[in-house]
C-alpha cells in the first residue's frame, strides 16, 4: 500500500537533569531541542495534503509549548516521569495523536480552528519569523497517524520513538 508521509520540525529551549544518572546528566543542563514529528497518511484530504503545516503547529504549539524556557522536571508529565529524550519523544507521540482529527481525549477543537499556532512564548519551528495520555495511532478513519518522532538535544543526538 503507498502512502504520504510529511515531516516538520520545532524547537525549544529546557533545562532538565536526569534522576539517577551518574555521568553528569544528573545535573541540572538545558538543551536547543529540536523536535521533528513524521505524520503517515493511506490518502490525502480533498486538498491532498496529509495535514496542513500550519494545523500540525498548532498542535505542537499546545504540546510543546508548557516546556519552552522551563525546567522538564518541574512540568508534568516530567515531574514524575524521567526526562530523557526517549520518554519525551514518546511523549510527543502520544499527545500528537490524542490531537490529530478524531483522535481519542481530542484537545476540545479541530486543527485549524485556531489561529495557526502563530505567536506565543518563544516557541516555534526552524525558519519562521514571526504524562503518558491513552494514545490513538490513527485518527477514528485510519487516514492519519504519527510514524515517528524524533528529539534532537544537539546536532549529533537523537532518540526517536514509533508507535
């Protein structure tokens, strides 16, 4: 079966210090993290497109947003799950798919109701100028779904998650 598969990526800036780790993570840091999110669609919507750019911002908007120039540990689900990049690419997945049109615990409006995610607290996706929640891989047609996620803390390291 062929499919369609977009990708984008979004960044932020966090402290974090990983529980019980014993070679200097354990330590308070920050990260520039980038987050990339693949999203694989069977077919495209009547405009052919997967989703739009601008409606998958507003999702990371409202998913990523709680953490930009924070301290992980301090925001939930961080204050009790680890803060690693593997728990927060799965993290991502999850709260990515909840989101998604028809997905299961929608945040309470469709993608691209809003204003496009534009503006608010420093977050953002490269090049612009201006707790683990039940997840649903597909929305309720099975059109779309989250392939993978993908979380940066530099150039040269990435932990990625697929459902």
């Amino acid at each position: 079966m062929h499919m369609h598969t977009i990708c984008k990526d979004f960044t932020f800036a966090a402290a974090h210090a990983i529980r019980g780790h014993t070679g200097g993570c354990e330590n308070l840091h920050g990260h520039n993290y980038r987050v990339r999110v693949h999203l694989r669609a069977r077919s495209l919507d009547n405009l052919g497109m997967v989703l739009d750019f601008a409606d998958l911002k507003a999702i990371m908007q409202e998913v990523l947003g709680p953490f930009d120039h924070r301290v992980l540990n301090e925001v939930k689900p961080f204050d009790e799950r680890n803060t690693t990049a593997e728990l927060l690419a799965q993290h991502v997945c999850d709260e990515v798919s909840r989101r998604l049109p028809g997905g299961s615990g929608s945040a309470g409006r469709e993608p691209g109701s809003g204003d496009g995610g534009e503006g608010g607290g420093g977050f953002g996706d490269p090049g612009d100028s201006a707790a683990a929640a039940p997840r649903a891989p597909r929305d309720a047609e099975g059109r779309i779904w989250v392939a993978r996620v993908e979380v940066w803390e530099n150039d040269t390291s990435c932990a990625a998650y697929e459902p």
